[in-house]
C-alpha cells in the first residue's frame, strides 16, 4: 500500500489536504516526503483509523512504539513528532495534542 492509498483509506481527501498544508508552510520538498512519511506510519499504525478520532494517548503510545520497540534514533523520533505535531495543528486543526515525544 502506498502513502495516498494509505491516507485516503484512513480519511478521504486527506492527501490533499497534507500537501496544501505543506505548501502552505512553504516546506521544502524534502520535509513534505519526510511527514508523509511519518504521518502515514502513524495512521498504519493504528489500523488506518481516521486520524480526527485519534487522541493524544495515541499518539504518544505511537512514539513510545518507534523509542522503544524500534529504537529510532532520537533525531527519527523528534521527526516523527513534528510531522505529528504538524499533522494535528496544520492539517486537522486540532491544538490540544501536546508537542512532547516520547522519552
């Protein structure tokens, strides 16, 4: 499964909307690849739920899975939290997701 198909299962048109929040930010095209990238490990992770149904639990339980089952490095897993941070905020809309990764 690809990152559109991935993304458009877990919620419709929410490709879309990650790019124009991308292109918004005015990110280097780099950074887009590298949020897609984590916000779709995300969403797999937890079974393509629509990501509006997520809460911060879930998103801490995601990062503490890539610290301490993984063992990204810690630049991977402040990475990984940005694009969460920025997913949430950007694209949902959403502010009370706390920004702090897992230890």
């Amino acid at each position: 499964m690809d990152v559109t198909e991935a993304l458009e299962q877990s919620q419709p048109g929410l490709i879309g909307r990650v790019k124009s929040a991308i292109r918004e930010q005015d990110l280097h095209q780099r950074a887009e690849q590298t949020y897609l990238h984590w916000i779709t490990r995300f969403v797999l992770f937890h079974d393509l739920k629509d990501p509006e149904t997520l809460a911060g639990e879930d998103r801490q339980q995601f990062l503490a899975y890539l610290s301490d089952r993984i063992q990204v490095s810690r630049a991977r897993l402040n990475q990984a939290s940005q694009a969460l941070t920025f997913f949430y905020q950007d694209v949902l809309g959403k502010t009370e997701i706390s920004d702090t990764a897992a230890a």
